[in-house]
C-alpha cells in the first residue's frame, strides 16, 4: 500500500509539473528596454509588448532601464532570475558594441543571455546641412579630402559614431568627430550648420529631410529604405560598407527552453501581424523574425564586424 501511495504520488506530481511547464506564460513579463522613453528602441518595444501580450495571453509590461548605453538596462536582465518572465530588447549597443567599447565589462552579450528572435533592422542615414555645397557620397568624400571637415553623432560609442568612423576608414578620408548627449541636440546644432554632417537614426531625421532642412546623402543599409527610395545606399559609393541598428530579444541565460521557445513563437506571430508590419514600416524598419539559432549567430557576426572599427578608431569609455 505504501508503495502504491508513493507511485501515485509520484505520478501526481510529475503531471502537476508537466501542466505547470505547459501553463508557461501564467504571469505578467517585464520587457525592459535599456534607454529612455520616446527613442526607437522604446518605440518598436511598446509595439511589440503590446501585440505580444495578446499572444502570450499575459501582459507583457514595459520597464525603461536607461544609462550607460544600454549597458544598465541588459546588466539588469543579465542577472535576473532565469524563468522568462524578464527580457530585454537588446540592440546593436548592448550586445556588439558595449562589449567591445567599455573597459569595465558588466556583462558578457553571449555567455549571459539566451537570444529569442532578432525582430527589426533600422537604418542609419548619412545627412548634411543643405548649405554645405555636397549633393552626393562622392561629392562629400572628395569635399573632405580637400578642406577639414566635422560630423556630429549622438554620443561617444552609439552605432551612429562608429557609422561614422566605418565611413572615414572605408573613405579614407578624417572628419573630425563631435559627439552630443543624444540625437535631439545633435539635430539641432546640423540644422542651425554648427556642424554641417550628421549620422542620425533615420526615424529621427526623416521628418528634416522631407521638410528639405536636411540633405539625405545615403542610408546606411545596403539596399535604399522603402521610406526614402531616391536617397542612394551609402554601398552603391562604397561598396561594402553596411550599419544598421536592430532590435532583438534576450533572456537570461539559462532560461527554460519552453519558456524561449512560447516567446518566440509570439515574437514572430506579432512581426507576421499586418497592423504591426505597418507600423514597422513608416520608419523603415525591416522585419526578420528570426529564430533563437539565427540571432546567436547574428550576435557573433556584429562583434566581428565591429571589433576592428572599435580598435582602429580607438573607441573606449568608462
């Protein structure tokens, strides 16, 4: 009898722990976005958390974790609790270029972090003052071989300074670089022609390029942005060159495969949703939706590409 109660027993409590695994999500998740509101990253993860508390059937709540570039934000998923219920939309900053720049290293992008779908590539635009006499990649690299020239961008080590200093290695050419604390007040000193160059996220500078207060010279992916179809690719002058920024998933490492694979699952559901595609695509974003497997891969590709750009512009901080 003894043994019968403990086989039932058992048998019971290996079915509650099979439903309980097939019950996952059965609580809220916190999807932190590692920078201040009102930014793209935090624009395309409000996008996403909302479509994906309809298909995980749980809400899935915003926490802004701003500071360090990102590197606050994915330190904090880094170290929690490894069950799915705290992700990070992680970017081109906190898992290619952080990791590389920063000497303090809080965390380590692939050991620390179970990758879930790579969901968006954004491009990058190339712009300048519509005073300054360039109407062309070419034009503006000859311009700069010629006469000192400077580029703002929105900080030391953000993807828009190293887009910047890939450019001048693949030109071969020096524009000095000016960093600003963020893009707002690097816009604002490129249109009142303080500095006549920018490399900008191209959400934020589309509305100055539409309005004409800003000349688009060439996107940085390597095909041109439906958005802006007549604005070359800066690769059809320099051919190679390609920078993006992108939004992708993380959990913490040792997170249950069950729990990677229902997020994922929601992840390309809500990237597949027409309404979300369209959103996506007023500021050129690209979607992907990849799997898990193809975002670990993309991870390692970017520390590769990025790592000579790092090390050759002498980019470091604190």
């Amino acid at each position: 009898m003894i043994t019968r109660r403990i086989l039932l027993g058992t048998a019971l409590a290996l079915s509650l722990a099979g439903t309980a695994a097939a019950e996952y999500p059965d609580r809220s998740i916190t999807l932190v976005i590692p920078f201040a509101a009102g930014g793209s990253t935090d624009v395309v993860g409000r996008i996403v958390a909302e479509r994906m508390s309809q298909e995980l059937g749980q809400q899935v709540v915003v926490q802004n974790v701003g500071g360090a570039g990102g590197s606050l934000g994915a330190q904090q998923v880094a170290q929690a609790e490894p069950d799915g219920y705290t992700i990070l939309m992680g970017t081109v900053a906190t898992h290619a270029l952080n990791p590389l720049i920063l000497k303090q290293k809080p965390y380590d992008p692939v050991a620390d972090f179970a990758p879930v779908s790579l969901l968006v590539l954004v491009p990058n635009v190339l712009a300048v003052n519509p005073e300054l006499p360039v109407n062309t990649v070419q034009e503006l690299i000859d311009l700069a071989k010629k006469e000192p020239l400077a580029y703002a961008s929105s900080g030391n080590g953000t993807p828009l300074h190293l887009s910047g200093e890939l450019f001048k290695a693949m030109a071969g050419v020096q524009i000095d670089h000016i960093p600003y604390k963020g893009s707002g007040p690097a816009l604002t000193d490129v249109l009142g022609n303080q500095v006549p160059i920018i490399f900008d996220n191209l959400p934020s500078a589309s509305g100055h390029i539409s309005s004409g207060k800003l000349r688009a010279l060439g996107v940085t992916t390597a095909q041109r942005a439906p958005s802006f179809p007549d604005v070359p690719a800066i690769s059809e002058t320099l051919p190679g060159y390609e920078t993006y920024s992108w939004n992708a998933l993380f959990a913490p490492a040792g997170t249950p495969p069950e729990a990677i694979e229902a997020l994922a699952a929601a992840a390309k559901a809500t990237m597949a949703d027409p309404a979300v595609a369209g959103r996506m695509a007023e500021f050129s974003a690209t979607i992907v939706a990849s799997t898990p497997a193809e975002l670990a891969e993309h991870v390692k590709a970017e520390m590769a590409k990025w790592e000579p750009v790092v090390r050759d512009a002498n980019v470091t901080m604190e």
